[in-house]
C-alpha cells in the first residue's frame, strides 16, 4: 500500500510517515538501530517484538523515502515539523525546497 500511495498520491508522505515513530530520538540519533542493540535476554518479549517491528518499518520507511518523488513545496514544509527529526526526512525536504531558489 506504501508503494501505491507514493505512485498515486505521493502529497500524503507526511501523513504516510506519521505511522512511524519518529520521535524514538534515541533510535533517530543513531540513524539507524541494529537488531543487536536491542533487548534479548531479560526482557519482555512482547516489547523486543515491538521494537523489531518498529526498526523494522522505520528501515522500510527510510527506503520508501529514496524513492520518492520530489514533493510540492507545501507538501515538503509539512516534513518541516519536529515529528520528523529524522537526517533522511530532512535532507529530502531540502532538495524538494530547492526549487525555491
């Protein structure tokens, strides 16, 4: 469905990465978490699986992200609020605001 809502409205990418969790800013710091960082012994396992779920989706955000087309200047100043701290979204939002100049 990520791939359709890129190639049909590719407008909706702030609300397509507002499923993600962005705002884990230990895990955006890092750029990207490794499944190894994360909790394996000890800990609950339904929290690790979410964890690799969210590391997961956040991957395959990033990744969508590179494919995208470049956005609309409205579009990309939605990517400009604190719920996307993330270098990717950033330096995507910038070279779609490029045109500006």
């Amino acid at each position: 469905m990520r791939y359709q809502i890129r190639d049909q409205y590719p407008g909706a990418l702030a609300k397509l990465l507002m499923v993600t969790k962005w705002n884990k800013h230990e895990d955006v710091a890092q750029g990207s978490v490794t499944f190894s960082a994360l909790p394996t012994e000890g800990g609950d396992d339904q929290k690790v699986a979410r964890s690799r779920a969210d590391l997961v989706l956040f991957s395959q955000m990033i990744f969508l992200l590179q494919s995208w087309p470049e956005l609309p200047v409205l579009n990309a100043l939605e990517l400009l609020d604190f719920n996307f701290p993330d270098p990717h979204v950033s330096r995507f939002t910038v070279n779609s605001l490029k045109k500006l100049t």
